[in-house]
C-alpha cells in the first residue's frame, strides 16, 4: 500500500514538473467511474449513431456499420472536473474530424457547435471546432480493450489533453458524453445536462473553469 502511494506521488511530481497537470488536480492511477443515471443496456441490433441538425443530409450509422468505419489510436491526459487527472490514456475510436474531411458529414456553413446525446437524455454541448480538434474521439475501446459499460459501452466521447499541443482547447472529461448516440449540429450554442446545472460552458483546464455557480 505504502509503496503504491509513494509511487503515485513521486509519478504526480513529475508530471506536474512536465507542465502537465492543471491547477487544482491531482494524479491518479485508477479510472474513477463518474456518471448520471443508470447504465443503459446495450442490443448490437437496435444500436445506432444518427447525426443531424445543420448537415447536408442526415447520416445514421448501425453498430456493425459504425464499426466498419476508419478508425484511429489516440493518448490523451485526462481531467476530471473533481480533480482527479489520469496521464497516458490510451482510446480508440472514430475521428469526428475524418468523417467530415471523408464526406460521410458535411456540415453547413451555418454549423457552429454540436450536442452530443447520450442515453437517459444526457447532453453535452462543444463548439464544432473544439470536437474537430485531433484531441476529441468517438471512443469504443480503452486501454486496448471495448469500453466496459461503466465508462461508456458501445460509444463514448472522449476529449483530453495531448501534451505540448497548447493549439488544442482541452476541456474537463465531462466534455466526452458517455454511451452516446446522437451527435446534432447547431447554429448556435445550447447547453448540456452539467451546464444547466451551473457547469462551466467552456470548461477550459488550465483556466478552472469548473462551476459559473452553486446552489
């Protein structure tokens, strides 16, 4: 025990020597579980991904079709708004970006953010050009492995920092929804679940932008 605890500590020194840890967290080696509501029950059969809103044409994707698609490795720090960080995570998944670079998305002008909608009515809200960032992934394995229900089977958000890229907007892990299965496009900004519960809207790391306010 002792030797776990003096091995994350001396592992939180470095990294935040590294510049990568933000104000006001601290390092951890385990994968808290963090979410609202109940975990939902997946059926491969009836799954799908529907994108929609300000898009040339709707596009909805089933399990197996979603699958087929390219796919991308991505490692990421990751930072919760409770102040736990985990270093080196590592996703797999769908980059946002490449469906829309491939032609299978495409975005009106008029197209600004996006609303991610997840099971049990969990939303979360990004400006389009944050969810385009090489740093934001339609996630469906951790660590090697499928995501376990917990932290988002089928399909999550992911979004985190890639160290020594300052280019890219790395808000808290909330930005990432869980068991997602909607992605609209917008004009204009409308908030998620934790946003209308006084979460940041922005939720910017290295600012602490964690709460506007509290009851």
């Amino acid at each position: 025990m002792l030797k776990r605890i003096l091995g994350r500590s001396e592992e939180e020194k470095k990294i935040r020597e590294q510049g990568r840890l933000p104000p006001g967290q601290s390092l951890t080696q385990k994968f808290p579980v963090l979410h609202y509501g109940a975990v939902p029950t997946f059926d491969p059969l009836t799954w799908n991904l529907k994108a929609w809103g300000e898009i040339e044409e709707k596009v909805e994707w089933s399990w197996d079709e979603f699958q087929a698609l390219p796919r991308i490795k991505l490692k990421l720090d990751i930072h919760c708004v409770t102040r736990w960080s985990k270093v080196d995570t590592e996703w797999e998944g769908v980059s946002l970006a490449s469906l829309i670079n491939s032609g299978m998305i495409t975005p009106k002008p008029s197209a600004k953010f996006i609303l991610q909608h997840c099971e049990n009515g969990f939303t979360v809200n990004l400006p389009l050009e944050v969810a385009l960032g090489e740093n934001f992934l339609l996630a469906t394995h951790f660590d090697g492995e499928p995501l376990t229900a917990e932290h988002g089977h089928p399909l999550r958000g992911v979004i985190g920092a890639i160290p020594g890229r300052d280019d890219l907007m790395a808000p808290y892990f909330w930005k990432g929804g869980k068991w997602l299965r909607g992605l609209e496009f917008m004009v204009e900004d409308r908030r998620g679940f934790w946003e209308q519960a006084g979460y940041h809207n922005e939720a910017d790391i290295w600012k602490e932008q964690r709460m506007v306010y509290s009851w």
